[in-house]
C-alpha cells in the first residue's frame, strides 16, 4: 500500500463502511465504490451507506452468547458500526436494536467526513485487477460482479432467498387486546404482544396455509434459509410449526390474566421514536393483498396499518470455506479464474460476506 494507492472497498453497506473507517483511521486512503442510489438492489430503498434492510435488530448483545461476544470485540476495537449502533439503539429486551434512519444517517454523515474516503456512486462490474481491493458487497451483491467474483473464486455460486417479515404503525394496533413484555421478562416490557387462544391459531394457520403467493421466477430455484424461514413455509411443515417456532408463548403469560396465551405473535419496536413496529419472525412471500387480509386476523392488528409488507430476495454468498483463507483472502491460485487473472491473483483480495452460517437473521 502507497499513499499513491487507496484502497478500494467495493460496497458501502456495513462492511464497507465499517471497512472504509478502519483504513482511513490508520491514514489510509480509500476509494469506497457504492452503487446506490444510480444502480439500486431489490430491497435497499435510500442511497445512504449502511441501510438496513429487513430487521433492525443486531441480535443479542449479552456477553452469554458468540454473538454479545462479538458485539464487544468490536466496541473494544472503535468499531464505525458499534458506536452508530449504540448511539441509536431502541429498546429490545436483551438484543441490540437500532433506529435504522437513523443508524444510516449517521454512518453516511460519519463515513462522508473522513477526508481519507472518496465515496464514488458506481456499480462495480468486475473483480479490479491489481492494488488492494475489499469486495463488501453482501447479499445483494449485482449480477455483474457476482459472475465476476464466481469466475474469481472458481466455486459454484450459489444463491438462496429468504423474505422480509412487515412493519405497522403503532396507532394503528389495538392496546386494548395486546399487552407488552418481553420473554421471561427479560430486558423489560419491550415488546407488543398479540395473543392468540387456540381457535384464532387455527383460523389464522388456515389461511397462512391458502393464501396466494408471489411466483419465484422459472430459473430460480427455492432454497430457503433456515433462519428467515417465510411464515408459509414453517405452517407447511406442521400446522404446530409456529407455535413452537415464532409464535411460541412461552415466558409470556399475559399480565392482565396470568394465564400463557396458546400463541402469541411479538412486535419489536422498529424506531426510536416507538411508531413503527415489526412482525417477529413473520417474513413473507405472500402477495401483498393476502398479507394484509390474514395479518389483520390477528387479535389487535385488526385495523393494522402497514407501512411494509413483507417480500421475498435473492441473497448470494461465496463458499468461502472453500474459497478464502482465514483471514478472508482470496484462496491461492488454482481456484482463481485464469480469465479475470491473467497473471498471478492479488492475494490481497479480500472478501466480505453478507451472512453468517449462523443465522444472520434471527430475530432475537
Ligand atoms: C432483504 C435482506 C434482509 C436481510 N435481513 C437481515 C436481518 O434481518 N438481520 C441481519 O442481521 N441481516 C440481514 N440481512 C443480511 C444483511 O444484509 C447483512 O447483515 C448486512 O447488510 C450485510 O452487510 P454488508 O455490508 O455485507 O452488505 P450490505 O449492507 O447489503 O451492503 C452491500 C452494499 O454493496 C452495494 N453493492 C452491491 N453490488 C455492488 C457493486 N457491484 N458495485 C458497487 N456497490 C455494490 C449495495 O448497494 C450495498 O449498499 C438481510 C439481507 C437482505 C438482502
């Protein structure tokens, strides 16, 4: 690396973000390449850096899990993205969630003020030869470069989808039916709650099971993700499936009777201002109209108003136990494409996920 030669960080979502902050607090130069907002993806809808997309929670942030672990291994290395993240925390019992506006705002203005990063609003095609390059272009990563990195890292690309789960508006729920806890009480009264007996439970399976769906494309082939799972896909697996996944009332009698209702669905803030809220755990591929007819059969959200319904997207990621080293270099050599390198591969590539094997995903 020379003063002559920034780095280039390809994607400015949290990775890159976070990559372009770290580099330019050591004096290093950076030149992050971000699509947004002339080239788009199917679910980021802003042109900020670091837009979170489906929930806008971090998952848990007690030292008792990997997850808290990593949280405060970052916090103890100044991480961009901890800090923000902090700054603009909403209350979510134990996890760490965020004001995602917000969270984005300040990461742009934060990463926009660093005189080391030149910010370049352009898709990237292909894998840039030469000079040190961090590809953080996540899940969404576009079609261009993504045939670039499969020829690059010579493994089978693959994809899969997973789905966004709905946010309403708090005003629009009935606080007369629903009431607030969170699990075991645990973290505080964080979330709203909508209790089901065992009759609303079966209506609603009935109709999760019938309602119309969002046609995949004839080439894309379903694999879903475990952890993001769509509500229809978990009733069809067994119609106890999301009473015992999602929807389990477990730790969360209700206060008003004492009693555990036999399901419950839980709505996690999604502001900081405390308006909107997101269905826990209900991603989505039905169409929008069945989406809203069969969310309104749910005690409290009779008049729910949405302001996001729950959709499907592709999601690509690299094998990289195959593909990269342990630090997250490209492997050396003989995986790489001989068409994208001609001569000896930069072993100073590096690639960032967009998910973990763990789910990435789950909502608490
Ligand atoms: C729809 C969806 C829902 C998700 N839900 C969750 C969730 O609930 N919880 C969770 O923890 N994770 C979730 N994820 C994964 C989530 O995206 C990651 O946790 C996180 O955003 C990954 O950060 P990243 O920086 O790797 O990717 P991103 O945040 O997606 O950033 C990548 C950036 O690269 C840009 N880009 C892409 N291609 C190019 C190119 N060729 N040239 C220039 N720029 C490019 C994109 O515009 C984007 O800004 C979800 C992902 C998707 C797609």
């Amino acid at each position: 690396m020379t003063e002559t030669a920034p780095v280039r960080v390809i994607g400015g979502g949290l990775a890159g973000a976070e990559a372009a902050y770290q580099l330019a607090r050591r004096g290093i130069g950076v030149e992050l390449w971000e699509m947004r907002p002339v080239t788009g993806t199917e679910a980021h809808k802003t042109d900020r850096l670091a837009e979170l997309v489906c929930s806008n929670s971090f998952r848990d942030d007690s030292m008792g899990t990997a997850v808290g672990v990593l949280k405060q291994e970052m916090r103890a290395m100044d991480s961009l993205i901890m800090r923000v993240a902090d700054q603009v925390r909403v209350p979510a019992g134990s996890a760490l969630a965020v004001d995602r506006e917000r969270f984005s705002e300040v990461v742009t203005e934060e990463v926009e003020g660093l005189a080391e990063v030149n910010i370049r609003r352009q898709e990237v095609e292909a894998v840039p030869e030469g000079g040190v390059t961090i590809i953080a272009t996540g899940p969404l990563t576009s079609s261009a470069l993504s045939e670039s990195i499969a020829r690059t890292v010579g493994s089978r690309h693959l994809y899969f989808y997973d789905a966004l789960s709905p946010i309403i508006t708090a005003e629009s729920i009935d606080m007369n039916v629903v009431y607030r806890a969170a699990r075991y009480g645990k973290g505080g009264d964080d979330y709203i709650n909508c209790p089901l007996d065992e009759a609303e439970y079966d209506r609603l399976i009935d109709e999760i099971l019938a309602a119309e769906t969002m046609p995949l494309r004839s080439f894309e082939k379903c694999i879903y993700f475990e952890g993001c799972m769509p509500v229809e896909e978990l009733a069809r697996r067994g119609r106890k499936t999301l009473s015992f996944g999602p929807m389990k009332p477990v730790g969360l009698e209700d206060p008003r009777t004492g009693q555990r209702p036999h399901a419950v669905l839980q709505l996690r803030q999604d502001d900081t201002a405390g308006r909107l809220f997101s269905m826990v755990g209900f991603q989505t591929k039905m169409t929008y109209g069945e989406q809203r007819r069969v969310f309104r059969m749910i005690p409290g959200l009779e008049h729910a108003e949405f302001v996001r319904l729950g959709s499907l997207h592709r999601n690509t990621y690299i094998d990289s136990p195959k593909a990269l080293t342990a630090a997250l270099t490209v492997q050396g050599g003989n995986s790489l494409d001989s068409t994208a390198y001609p001569t000896q591969p930069s072993p100073q590539m590096s690639i960032s996920q967009g998910i973990d094997e763990e789910s990435p995903h789950a909502q608490e």
